[in-house]
C-alpha cells in the first residue's frame, strides 16, 4: 500500500509540473492573455516545475527498480515453492512405494490429465493407466483422485489451514 501511495505522489507532481508547462504553451499558442506576473515569480514557478519533473523521474526510476527486486524475491519464492512441493511430491510418492510407472501416472492425475489422456502421454491402455490408479489411491490410503489432492493441498497449507467460520458456529 505504501508504494502505491508513493507512486501516486510521484505521478501527481509529474502531472501537475507538466500542466503547468504545457498549460503556458497553449496559452501562448492560443492567444490568451492572463495578467502578467514578475518575472522573479515566473522563473521560481519554472524551476519549481522544473524539479518536480526532474525529481518526478528519478522517485519513479528508484519506484521502477524497487519494483523490480520486489518481483525477483517473488519470482525467487515461487520457485522455492515449487521445488519444495516436487520435494514433497517425490516423498509421498516414496512413502507410497509406488513404482516409476504409478510415480508418472499420480504425477499426471494431480496436474489433472484424464485417463484417456494420461493412457496417450505414456503410450499405454486406459486400463492398465485405471489399474495404476487404482494401486496409487490404495498405496495412499484413498478411495478417488479428490482425497488424493486433498492430501497435497493439506500438506501446502499447514499450519495455515485456519478454522471454517462455520465450523466454529456448529461446534458452539
């Protein structure tokens, strides 16, 4: 919130410097007179315009770069997370004892693949890719590919699983 709220000022001065440049210009162009002003006044009105666009481009470059780092340290974590879920994959698989082939065939089933289309990934029957199934919800301890997820999802969430709302209302 408070980089956006710098962004903002930053782009406020940029525009009000701006109008104020651009404001004389067409003034000038269009053959408005306003009443004149010293000439100290105008010049102190210029500069100031002057450096709030100036300073305007320099908070926006520093902005630009903590943006930057920002998503890099995000980009970083995502791929943290990432490698820590395959990490976990690859233990609960072990925990398992599922072969190679079943290994594939949950691995597909959690990104989502369908039967058919796992069967046409590993070059293999819709059957022999059911009886896989079938052995990995059994190895896991589950009846279907929803609690077989379910398991993946709780791991991931932990400690943050935090209590339903609802939940709490029956129980009371």
């Amino acid at each position: 919130m408070k980089d956006k709220a710098v962004i903002i000022v930053i782009l406020v001065v940029q525009a009000i410097c701006a109008v104020f440049f651009v404001s004389d210009i067409a003034l000038t162009v269009v053959g408005y007179r306003t009443t004149p002003i010293s000439w100290q006044t105008r010049e102190f009105l210029e500069v100031g315009a002057a450096v709030g666009l100036l300073l305007g481009v320099v908070l926006g470059a520093i902005a630009l770069r903590w943006a930057m780092q920002r998503s890099d340290r995000y980009k970083q974590q995502l791929r943290v997370a990432s490698g820590a879920f395959a990490e976990l994959l690859q233990d609960r698989f072990d925990d398992w004892a599922l072969t190679p082939a079943e290994k594939d065939v949950a691995l597909f089933a959690i990104k989502g693949l369908s039967t058919h289309e796992i069967a046409a990934v590993r070059n293999t029957s819709e059957g022999t890719v059911k009886a896989q199934t079938n052995a990995i919800y059994r190895k896991a301890g589950v009846s279907g590919r929803p609690q077989l997820l379910s398991l993946f999802i709780e791991d991931l969430m932990g400690d943050a699983l935090v209590e339903s709302p609802v939940i709490s209302q029956q129980e009371g």
